[in-house]
C-alpha cells in the first residue's frame, strides 16, 4: 500500500471529522 494513499485517507479523516463537527455545531446553535 503507497504511503500516499495512506496519507489521502488521513486527511481526507481529518477533514471528514471537522465537517462533522461543524455539522454538529450548526444544529446545535
């Protein structure tokens, strides 16, 4: 497995969890 294609997913991960938290936020307030 290509470290590359390894790193896509963690970031992709990160900015999958800080939507969510926006997400979260927005229906919250």
């Amino acid at each position: 497995m290509p470290f590359e294609f390894l790193e896509d997913i963690a970031i992709a991960d990160i900015a999958f969890r800080a939507w969510g938290k926006d997400l979260e936020e927005t229906f919250v307030s």
